[in-house]
C-alpha cells in the first residue's frame, strides 16, 4: 500500500481514466515532478485514494500541503501549482 509522501505531488489514476491521463499529461508537460500511483497495478492504493478523499473517483492529486483534489480541472491544478511555487 501506498501512502503519498509529504514533499511531493502523488496522483492516484489508472490509463483506462480519461481525466487521469489528462492530468498527468498536464503534470509531465510542466515538468512537475509526481509519484504516481496506478490504481490497476496497485489496487490496494485505491482504498488509501478513497481514505484520503472520501470518494472513489479518480484521480486524487496529494500536494506537499497535504491538500488534494479530485477530478480536478487543468486550471485548478494550474492554480495549485503555482500557490505552491511548483510552476
């Protein structure tokens, strides 16, 4: 099981889920660094996902501030990068 480590960004996702392959493309093409956790090959980890979010949806983004968003928006993870300084 996977738990997200605090100084970093941890997406909880799986390929089959179209946003999650979104955020992640948004992830990689700003050069975010991340640890991500694929749900299909860990599916432990979706019970610590629901634990952090209390929802089953995909994906869970963790920042280092130990908030997290679900499903989120390219432009909420856009916002959250840059109040963190990561972009």
């Amino acid at each position: 099981m996977t738990n997200p480590a605090q100084d970093t960004i941890t997406m909880f996702g799986a390929e089959w889920c179209r946003d999650c392959r979104r955020t992640k493309a948004q992830l990689d093409g700003l050069g975010v660094a991340y640890t991500y956790v694929d749900l299909a090959d860990d599916p432990a980890s979706a019970e610590v996902a629901k634990d952090i979010s209390g929802r089953t949806n995909i994906p869970v983004v963790v920042y280092p501030d130990a908030s997290h968003q679900v499903e989120p928006s390219n432009a909420d993870v856009e916002k959250k990068l840059r109040e963190l300084s990561l972009i």
